[in-house]
C-alpha cells in the first residue's frame, strides 16, 4: 500500500511538472503592469534600429526594452484595433487595422490615410497580405485579389489584377515586386497559378493540397488532413515536397512562422506554439520532434528578433519574452526542463541532488534523467541544504531533517532546526543546528551532540580539529580536549571549503569570500574587486586555483592568478534561470546551477566566451529643444542659452530586462561622466558654444555598449551675448566713459578757473569793504570828534572814543580777511560800531540788537554783510531827522528754512526802489556784488528784501536778508 501511494505520487508529480513544463525558467511577461495596458495583442514586428512593435485592440506599442510606448485615439489613430505594422527603412511605420483605416507613423506623429472610397471594400474581411520592397508597400486581398496597392512616402496607387478568376476561389500565396508575378492558390486541387500582372503570362506549377500556414523566400508550409507539409519553390518545376510533419488530431494549427533562421513555429489554437529546432534548409527529410511551449496560452505570433531572442504575442495575456541564451540553455538540456525554487543542490558520483522551497527534491542520475521525490505531501517546509551518497539522500529541511533512502524507497524523520549538512568522515556527516552540533552516522543511523552552542557552518580541517562558524564569529575547536579558541571574530560564515592543502575558502553574509589559513586571513574578495554581491551563500571549488561564489544577484567565477584574481559575473543575461542562486555543482566541464526559477546546466567554456562588452549602440530617438521636437538627427542642430535640451534615448538590450541605464558626458560642458537610469536627459542653461553628447548604454550586470553614440548641437548667443555686440556696447561704453571725464575734467577746470576768479573777487571786494569800511569821510569825521572832545577838555570821553574806534578799525581789518564769520561776532562787531556813531552824532539815535532763541549765535554768515546797509540806515534814514529820535532795529530770526536778518530804521524813508539804487552808499553797491559772488562761489541762496515803511502807514526803511547759516 504504501509502495502504491509512492508510486501515485510521483505519478502526479511527473505530470504536473510535464504540464508546466512549458513554462521556460526565466521567461518574462510583460502586460499591463509594465505598461503594456491592452487585452489582445495580435502582431509582432522588429523596424531596423530594433524596436519591437506590438499591434494590439488598444493601439499600436513600440518597445525599447525598458517602455512601452503607446499611439493610440489620443495621437490621432482613427481605429485602434491594430492587427499589424510594417516598418519601413526610411524610419516610417505603416499601421494595418481593421476596417481599412490605414496610417502611418512618421517623426513620432499618426497621419491617417483616407482611402477608404479608394480600396472600398477590398479587404473587409481579414487585413491584406503586405509585401515590402524598400521603402515600397504592396498590399492586397488574401483570396481572389482584384487589385494590388502600393504605399509609399504617404501616396497609394492602385494596379489593377485582370484575371478572370472563373468562379474558382484562388488563395494568394505572394506578389513578387520584381517580377509582378503574382502567386495563386488552388487549396482543392494543389495546383498554383503564376500569374504576370503586367503581360498577363499565366503559369500551372503543382503545389499542396490544404491552407498555406506561412511562407518564406522559396519555402511554403501547408496544412492538409492534420499534417504539416513543407514545399520548396523551384520552377520550372513547382512546388516540391521537402518533409513533413503529423500534428495529431489534438494540435489544431492557425497559424505558423518560418522564422530569420528557417526554422518553423505553429501556434495551436487550442494552446501554446510548436517548435522545430532545425533548418527547414537542411538536407533532412523527416522533421524532428517538436518542442511545445507555453501551451497554457494561446499565441497569436512569434517573433526571432535579430539577436535571436524569442518574442511571444499571446491572445489575452500580454507579450512573453525570452532571451537567447536562456532559450538556448532550454531548448539544449540534457535533462528535463525545471522551473521549481531550488534552495539546495547537492552531488556524488555524477548524480545531483535538489531541494526544492518545499517538502520536495528531484534527483538528476548521471545518465541525465530525472527523478522527482515528494518528501511530506503539502508540507512547504523549504529545504535548506541537502545531502547525497549513493542511494542515501538527505533533505535538511528548516523543521526536520528527512533521510530517503532511494534503493528500499523508505523515509527517517529527524526532528531539529538545520543550518547546514557538512560531510565530516567517508561514513558521517554534521548536522549544524540552532541547538548545536550534530554528528549523524550513516551506518549506525545514529546522533551524537558534538558541540552544544548555535553553529551555523563547520568544516574539519585535520582529524582533531574543526572550524566552527556561528552567528558572528569563527572558532577553532578540538574535538578531543572539547576546547574553542575565536579564531577570526567578526564574520558570519555561510560556507567553508577547501581549496588546496593549507588554504580554505569562506562565504560571508556580508564581506564576500574570506581566502584563510590556520594562523589567519590571507585574502578579502568582494565586491570592491569584482565580485557580484558581498553577500555569498555557498561555495563551489572547481580546481586549486577556481572557484564559484553563489549569490542572490548571480554567480561569480574565481580564478586566483599569484597576488590578483580574475572574476567572471553571470547573470540571467547571460542564460541563469534567475539571479537567486541557492548552489551549484560541477559535473566535467558542466555547471548545475540551482536557482530561484528552476535549475540552468552550462558549458563552462561557452559560459567563458561571454562578451565584454554588449554589441549595440544607444539609440536617440529624438531631441527636444523648447518644446520642439527634431527626429532628423542629421541635420545641423542649434539651440540658445534659455532653451531645455532634452536627449530622448533607447538602448535596445532585451536581455537586461530593463535594467538599464546610460553613462553620458557633455563634451564643451563638462568631462565627467554621469550615469542615469531614465532614458530622458535634461540640460538646462546651456551657455553658447559647439557640444558633443557622448552616451554609452548600461545593460544588466554593468555590461557596456561596445561604442557611444555621439551627436553634436551648437548653443547660439542671444544677440546681447555676441561678439559684435559686445564690441559696440565696450566701445561705447568706452566712448560714454571718455566723455563723462573729459566733461568732468573740464568742469573741473572751468570750476577751478571759477574759483580763482570769484577768489580774486573776493579778495578785491574785500578790499573795497575796508575801504567802504575806513572811507576817508568816516575817518575824518571820526577825527574832528576827536578833536572837538580834546577842545572840551573831556579826556575820558576822548579816550572812550579812541578806544571804541581803535577797535573798530582792528576788527575790520581782521573780519575782511574771513570770508565767513559767527553771528556772535557780527552782534559784537554791529555793536561797536553803533556805539562809536552814537557817541559820534551825540545820541542822535538809538538801537536795538535782537536774537531769536530759534538762532543759533554759532552759525556762520558772511562776513562784513550787514554793515554797510547799518551804515547806509545812519547816513541816508536817521540822520537829517529833526523832529524825532532815531531808532534802529536789528533782528535774526530762523525760519525753518533760513536765517532771516531785519535792518529797520524810521527814518525819512525812500520814494521808491529806483531811488534806493541811485543814491545808495558805495557799501550798499558792494553789497549787492557781494550777495552775487557768494552765491556763485559758494553754492548758497543769499536773497535781499528792500521795503519803504512808509507804504504802510509808517515812517522809515526795512532792510531783509535772507540767508541759509552754516554750522560752525
């Protein structure tokens, strides 16, 4: 009974992974999420530079690896079911869709042709075949054609087909632009008609009987009766039968392809795509068995690109993808295909042991054939390492530990939390677990507890001693004294393994590969020296001197040369199933690598052929400047300072996965290299000058495009950034600056010529005043004064008067030679010489001197101003008065805006201002001269006020000067 479970069991493993097989590790499938948001995708074809365009029932989508761009009723399509596309050299695209709503993609733009009324109904039915010649399109109807339209730069004509067809139906085979000789089918009778459109020249060749499935250059594929029939064009004879292929009644073909390398595709109604892994060219008549993949989905086309990755356009479920190395990989293992999560591989004697992420492995026998093991039916313990000799393999699961012995088909349990199994003596083994470590006889079946400490990894490296690696730290520990001793602290070991006598290897969880001793450390290899991920998980010696380094972001290959290394990184570009590698084995010149996606088997030496470098250039699409965007690239292009450049790239490496970014300088700019993973490239502020952009593609894995792409712009200076233009603003700024010091110069000479002349005025005006001042008159008056009191014998007024005009004529010396003088000293001046013409015409007058408190007696005034017009008040006002005193009044008042100085007397007064001038005192005069230098000289606003009192009603005259003070 249990014999019979086991057997079930892996009865209905083996179907299942039969069933998914068909899915191919590593396949990629784009759809919504990734940009592709439509719900049926029809055709698929590649344009020169390597784009892939997807026709689909939400638009057309063009594919650069990284994204999907969509043209659709937005960008101006009129019908957005589109079944197909013909790319053109000269960079158009020429779009089929249903309904005759042709158009083409030209510069990024949709332009519709409307020439509906032209084909009219022609191709209601199913989309016209299309041939391509050049630049040139011929299209037309699949059955009966009655015309055939060429496309071409925007224009369709129509060439009439006269052929009485005699209501027989004719399938079209093909138009060939060269010759005009169009080929027809006759599925009934398997004859073909050539039929010259031109001279009307008819030719029977013999043909198959059935539907044409494709056709390319001199090949033909009919299916007739569920058999697949292949023919080959060679005239005169027909059509020749070459081979042949018996489909069943359960492959209902729909559709085929004769791909780039003749070898051919059949999409299967009912689910998934045959394919002939052999030239329909080669001398062999049979064909081989086919290869079913992707048989849970209906494929409505394929496509070989030219790098010989496989495009897959599935009905309801996006685009697949798979790249050529990974299907080459698939299409040529020598086992059975596995898409399960590998977590642990193990080998011994040419078998291979896996452990699946479940309660599940498989063994692989030296002769290639694989066997599945089903451990706990539902259990999803996963596997963490597992163990193989002879028929004894063990599965060290994360809860248990499973012994299977496959020759009596029987199962022991052990019940503890694995980290590892280690191989210790030709007839045991270690179990490192959470609670310690474990010693398990293969003979005995029995364990002994060597270690009671966590231990993560062991490795014995003489009959006594171990290394022991725990969470952090590495120890050395004697099994028999029982004594640990830390040998290296620090590192969290994953694996260890010998590499030749002395010298082991490590795996760390954070510092990549340790290469050490028994004294100590000897090398440090991460990834700072090449090594893909400083994360390594197992460990795989190949000889002395190679090793493998097994991490979650590929596999990397060591080969230590004396003091140096050699790393060589492989990554699902270059075939692994996924990056996720659990271990692997080698086998002769094989690798078994077990990965997240299933296991990849490889030619070591093939995975050495490996390019440096990716053989494709970046593509740029197109480059926006303000919002313009220019497709032809070949034209000169220029922009200015203000204006965003923006590079809008492609790198077509399918294989990456669109893990790809670019590495980019502006050459004029700057000559450093930058890198960036979106395919825009923005420049800003551009200062004007000549620039190359110089940009290299990154694929997956760092790999570079084996040369730049270059394209060059110039950056043209706004008018004010020219050259000429800064020539005239420096000349005539140099010009304006000449003029603004000459002109300053020669103010300043005719200022300083000024100054001397109103300097000499003064001077001479200031000799005057002391002779107004000294007149002869004065003085002799002054004399006869004198004289008179000596007459009188009045000594002390003699001497009074001598001394009050002794100091006068002192003090008019000294004021005459300052130009300015205080307020105070013109009061004390004013005094002096009232006081001395008081005593001089006996009291004849009296005065008064006031000062506002607003004023203040510090400010300075001209000097010797306001006496010649108190003494023009004494000779001219007061002093032929005979019936009054007279009075004479002095004021200084401020008024916010300038001094204000008042001579009043009551005089007789003056009839008018005419009067004034013509019998003023030679001082007044002087005055006046006086009041205009000042003014000149010094900047400053002198004003004199004359008013006769008389006027209103009052006897006298009123002098004002209005003057603005200076602070001393």
């Amino acid at each position: 009974m249990k014999n019979l479970f086991t057997f079930l069991t892996l009865s209905i493993v083996l179907f299942f992974s039969t069933l998914f097989s068909s899915q191919i590790p590593g396949m990629v499938n784009y759809s919504d999420e990734e940009g592709l948001n439509c719900s049926y995708t029809y055709h698929l074809r590649q344009d020169k530079n390597g784009f892939i365009w997807i026709g689909s029932d939400n638009g057309l989508f063009r594919f650069d690896g990284k994204e999907f761009k969509q043209y659709g009723k937005k960008e101006g399509l009129k019908n957005i079911d589109i079944i197909s596309c013909e790319p053109l050299p000269n960079g158009e695209v020429f779009i089929l869709p249903f309904l005759n709503d042709f158009a083409y993609l030209k510069n990024g733009c949709v332009i519709n042709l409307n020439i509906n009324d032209y084909v009219k109904n022609q191709f209601s039915s199913s989309i016209p075949k299309v041939t391509r010649d050049g630049n040139r399109l011929y299209f037309y109807g699949n059955f009966n054609p009655q015309n055939i339209f060429t496309y071409e730069n925007g224009k369709v004509k129509k060439i009439p087909v006269p052929l009485e067809y005699e209501k027989r139906s004719f399938a079209t085979l093909r138009f060939e632009p060269h010759t005009y000789n169009l080929y027809l089918h006759d599925p009934h009778q398997g004859e073909i008609l050539v039929y010259n459109i031109i001279t009307g020249k008819k030719q029977h060749l013999k043909g198959g009987i059935g539907n044409m499935i494709c056709e390319k250059d001199d090949l033909f594929v009919f299916l007739h009766k569920n058999t697949i029939e292949i023919y080959q064009l060679s005239a005169p004879e027909g059509l020749k039968k070459i081979r042949s292929y018996n489909c069943g009644t359960q492959e209902n073909v729909f559709y085929g392809l004769i791909d780039k390398n003749n070898k051919l595709w059949l999409n299967i109604s009912n689910g998934g795509v045959l394919y002939f892994n052999q030239s329909l060219t080669e001398k062999k008549k049979a064909l081989d068995t086919p290869i079913k993949i992707l048989d849970r989905y209906v494929i409505n086309n394929v496509l070989v690109d030219k790098d010989d990755n496989v495009w897959f356009n599935s009905r309801n479920n996006g685009v697949f993808f798979i790249s050529k190395s990974l299907f080459a990989n698939h299409i040529n293992l020598p086992v059975q295909s596995n898409s399960e999560y590998i977590k642990a591989i193990a080998k011994d004697n040419g078998n291979i042991l896996l452990g699946y992420n479940h309660s599940a492995g498989a063994l692989i026998s030296k002769y290639n054939k694989i066997q599945n093991i089903t451990l706990d039916e539902g259990d999803k313990d996963e596997n963490i390492a597992v163990y193989l000799k002879g028929s004894i393999s063990i599965f060290g699961l994360s809860g248990k530990v499973i012994v299977h012995d496959m020759a009596n088909n029987t199962s022991k349990k052990i019940y503890c939390s694995l980290k590892n199994i280690v191989s210790y003596t030709p007839d045991s083994l270690f179990f490192c677990t959470s609670g310690g470590l474990l010693t398990y006889s293969l003979k005995s079946k029995k364990i002994t507890t060597l270690f009671q400490e966590r231990v993560y990894t062991v490795f014995p490296y003489d009959r006594e001693n171990l290394f022991i690696g725990s969470f952090s730290d590495l120890y050395k520990y004697n099994v028999r004294t029982r004594k640990k001793t830390l040998f290296l602290k620090g590192y969290y070991f994953t694996d260890i393994k010998k590499l030749d006598d002395d010298t082991y290897l490590g795996s760390t969880n954070l510092y990549g590969v340790i290469i050490f001793n028994a004294k100590g450390i000897i090398k440090k290899i991460g990834k700072n020296n090449g090594l893909i991920n400083d994360q390594v998980k197992k460990i795989e010696v190949e000889n002395k001197n190679t090793f493998w380094a097994s991490t979650n972001s590929g596999i990397s290959r060591i080969e230590l040369a004396g003091k140096d290394q050699h790393i060589n990184n492989f990554t699902q570009t270059d075939g692994l199933p996924s990056d996720a590698v659990a271990g692997c084995v080698i086998k002769n010149d094989t690798i078994f690598i077990g990965t997240s996606k299933g296991l990849g088997i490889f030619s070591i030496k093939k995975l050495l052929t490996q390019e440096k470098f990716i053989h494709k250039k970046v593509i740029i699409n197109s480059v926006s400047i303000e919002n313009n965007e220019h497709y032809d690239l070949q034209k000169s292009l220029t922009a200015y300072p203000h204006n965003t450049v923006i590079f809008n790239l492609s790198f077509l490496d399918y294989s990456s996965l669109g893990k790809i970014s670019y590495k980019y300088k502006l050459e004029g700019l700057n000559n450093s290299w930058q890198i960036n993973n979106s395919s825009k490239i923005i420049f800003n502020s551009i200062p004007p000058g000549k620039y190359t952009f110089r940009v290299y593609g990154l694929g997956y894995n760092g790999k570079q495009s084996y040369t730049s792409s270059d394209i060059t712009f110039d950056i043209k200076p706004l008018f004010w950034q020219t050259w000429w233009f800064r020539l005239i603003v420096a000349i005539f700024v140099i010009g304006v600056l000449l003029m603004v010091i000459f002109s300053y110069l020669h103010k300043k000479r005719n200022k300083k010529l000024e100054k001397m002349e109103y300097e000499k005025k003064i001077a001479e005006l200031e000799l005057q005043a002391i002779k107004a001042q000294i007149n002869p008159h004065f003085i002799y008056n002054c004399l006869n004064s004198i004289q008179f009191l000596l007459y009188k014998k009045d000594y002390r007024e003699t001497e009074n008067y001598l001394d009050i005009f002794a100091k006068m004529i002192r003090k008019t010396l000294y004021y005459s030679e300052k130009t300015f003088m205080s307020i105070k000293d013109e009061v004390e001046y004013l005094t002096l010489y009232l006081d001395m013409e008081k005593l001089r015409v006996k009291d004849l007058f009296d005065y008064k001197i006031s000062i506002s408190e607003h004023v203040d007696q510090n400010w300075t005034i001209p000097s010797l101003l306001i006496q010649p017009f108190v003494e023009n008040a004494i000779k001219h006002g007061i002093s032929g008065l005979k019936d009054r005193k007279g009075e004479i009044t002095i004021s200084f008042e401020y008024t916010n805006v300038s001094l204000c100085i008042t001579i009043e007397d009551n005089g007789i007064g003056i009839s008018s201002k005419e009067t004034l001038k013509k019998d003023n005192s030679f001082g007044v005069k002087l005055s006046h001269k006086r009041i205009e230098t000042f003014k000149q000289l010094f900047d400053t606003n002198i004003f004199l006020e004359i008013n006769t009192l008389t006027e209103n009603n009052r006897q006298g005259t009123q002098i004002k000067l209005y003057i603005q003070p200076y602070e001393k």
